[in-house]
C-alpha cells in the first residue's frame, strides 16, 4: 500500500484500485473518495484549477473525470465553490492527490470532500497515457473498483448501459421551478438598474451562470426541462436562457419543441446543451465528437469580428453547421478542429455559445456575451 501524510504529517495507508476501461485497458493505483465501485464514460479535463467546479458541473454527470494537470486537492475544498447541489461525475481520476491542502478558505481536504459525497475516486495513475490512449481510441466506459480483478471488473462493466443512450438532462434538472437568490458573501444583486426577468431552462445549469446574470440586475427563475413554452411564457420573462448540461442532444425533443414555442416571443441565449438544442430546431443535427472538449484554454473565433477567444468547455457532442436553416449563421468556430461554437439568428434576438462564457474557473474573456443578452432582454420588454 502507498504511504501518504495526512494534514497532521501521519502516515496513512490507502488501499489498491483500478480503474478499468471497455476495451480492456487497466490502470492499476491507490483508492480515494468512497469505497465503491462505479461505472461511467470515462473523459479528460485540461484546467490547471477548478477541480471542485469541475466536480460539481452537471454537464459531467454519467462520466469519470480525469484531470490531466498531475497533481490536484492542493487548495483543499469549501461549501460555497460548488456549482451545484452534489458532486456530478461518476468517479476521479488524479495523478496525485494531496492530504496537505493550504488555502486560507479549505474546509475539506478532496479526498474527504469525495467520501462525503459518496464518489470514489483512483490516485496515482499514469493520467498521461489515459489522455494520450483517450485521444487515440476516443472516450470510452469505464468502471472503478477495489474489490474485484481486472478481469471481474471488466465482465461487469460490459453489462452496463452505453452512455450516449441514458436522458441524464432528467437526472439533474430542478423538479420545480425556484428563484435563484445568491447567498454568497459579498455578493452582488444588481448595477442599481431596474430588474429585468430571466428564466432559465435548467438543463444542468451552472450556479455561476444565475450568479453572473444576478449581477447584471436580472431576476432569475429556474425551471424544470419539461416545462412547456406555454407556461413559461406565463412567467412573462423579459428573457429565456437554455443552459448547459449533460448527454446527447438528440434525446431532448421536448426541449426543441419548447425553444420553438419560445423564438419570436422572447429573447433566447442557449449555452452548451442549449446551443445545441437550438441547432437542432433550427435544422442542424448533432455528432458525438471523438474525446470532446473539456478543459480551459480553447481558441474560439469570431466570424463577424475575427476576433480570437480563449475560452473554458466541457461538451461531448457538437452541432453540424452544414444543415442549418437559411435564417440561422454560424457566427463562431473552434480553431483547433472548427467544429461549430456559436450561431446566430438573422432576425430573430437568438443567439447561442458552445462554450462557457461563465467559466468559473476562467477564463473570463467572453463573460461580455451575458452584457449583450441582458442589453437585449432589456431593449424588448417582458413577453406578451
């Protein structure tokens, strides 16, 4: 067993894990987090920081994430950093994970902070050739364990559902609608203009993205990702966002049946999952990308401006420009593999991001597109 130190300088002994993929690749290291086994698609996160929003996304639910910078919990955790309202993933994949936190606002070392949340996690690994096996074979299912062989671990991992197949959208979206109030201290609730009101289709929203929109003056409703057109309009927004979340596009027909209801009644703004599901009601269809794009740092240009972004992401699955409507441009493209990151309505106040403008953590360079939709959703007026 592998020695580790504990925040008073012990020496603690953790236990063997494994974390074994679908086709047959094993990685053998320490056991942290819970004792349990666990199963999920198995994904690589690129950000130096943010582990514990990384943790918290909804967009990661159903999957293992892997951080590749090697070592990770050094800043230890706290209760207002998560950006919902449970660890997501399905287990944690670190190279080394440190009991020796030091930041003035930790609370948690990580390791006690995933047993609390009841996710296990393997330390340890050599997390460079998971990437690198990752990027050559594409993402794959995954199962985490401490009890079982390789070979056990295996057989039970191939009984387990695909990923791409499960509405994980239905796993973390609010069963009813609330506003968000931002109990952080210190926190903003306006620039001491009157409030517009937004409301948010939560697919797997983000706290961040309710927190920014707060600090912009709105008034922000969460609603569940059944709720009709109909009745969200009888909230009479001055706005609605379509937020990010998890899993495949193309199991959301209930949600593409709403933006409709909702185009030309109200300004919109789709994040992520809500770029996509704007593509597709308006004729694009979607793809599950190789190893998708999770991390900090991806370059983003503006077709209008030809400006470059640095942007923050984590999404699976890309829309295809190709099939779009006539009314509908592509206004933003990824450099690096120029898959579709932004559309635009000609005529319609629409518009949509594949990334996160509000990161959380950074970077920051595109948070101006929340001015511009609530510049927007201010210009209009409440929907009639």
């Amino acid at each position: 067993m592998t020695q580790h130190l504990d925040l008073l300088g012990r020496e603690h002994p953790r236990p063997p894990a494994r974390l074994v993929l679908a086709d047959g690749r094993v990685f053998e290291g320490t056991a942290v987090g819970a004792d349990v086994r666990s199963t999920g698609e198995v994904v690589f996160n690129t950000s130096m920081t943010g582990y514990q929003e990384a943790l918290t996304d909804p967009s990661y639910r159903g999957q293992i994430l892997t951080m590749t910078y090697p070592i990770q919990g050094n800043y230890g955790t706290n209760a207002f950093t998560d950006e919902s309202r449970e660890v997501q993933v399905r287990g944690f994949v670190v190279r080394e994970l440190t009991d020796l936190p030091s930041h003035w606002q930790n609370e948690a070392t990580l390791d006690e902070y995933l047993k609390r949340a009841g996710v296990p996690g393997i330390a340890g690994i050599d997390t460079r050739s998971l990437t690198r096996h990752l990027r050559s074979q594409g993402v794959v299912m995954g199962t985490l364990t401490r009890d079982e062989t390789a070979a056990e671990a295996l057989a039970r991992l191939r009984g387990e559902p695909e990923y791409q197949g499960i509405d994980y959208v239905a796993q973390v979206s609010t069963v009813s609608s609330y506003d968000f109030e931002d109990d952080r201290q210190g926190a903003s609730n306006g620039r001491g203009e009157p409030p517009a009101h937004v409301v948010v289709v939560d697919l797997g929203v983000k706290r961040n993205i309710m927190r920014l929109l707060r600090e912009r003056g709105c008034e922000v409703t969460a609603v569940p990702h059944t709720m009709s057109a109909e009745d969200i309009l009888q909230l009479r927004p001055d706005g609605v966002l379509l937020s990010p979340g998890p899993g495949d596009p193309m199991l959301l027909d209930h949600v593409v049946t709403t933006a409709r209801g909702l185009i030309g009644k109200t300004p919109v703004m789709g994040i992520c999952l809500g770029h996509q599901v704007v593509g597709r009601l308006f004729g694009a269809s979607t793809y599950k990308l190789k190893f998708g794009h999770r991390g900090a740092n991806h370059p983003v240009r503006d077709e209008q401006t030809g400006k470059v972004y640095i942007t923050a992401q984590n999404h699976g699955f890309a829309v295809d420009g190709d099939r779009l409507d006539a009314g509908v441009e592509v206004s933003q493209v990824h450099l690096n593999d120029g898959t579709v990151e932004g559309l635009t309505h000609r005529s319609e106040p629409v518009f949509t991001i594949q990334y996160h403008s509000e990161a959380s953590p950074g970077p920051n360079d595109t948070e101006f597109l929340f001015d511009r939709f609530v510049a927007t959703v201010r210009s209009r007026g409440p929907a009639q």
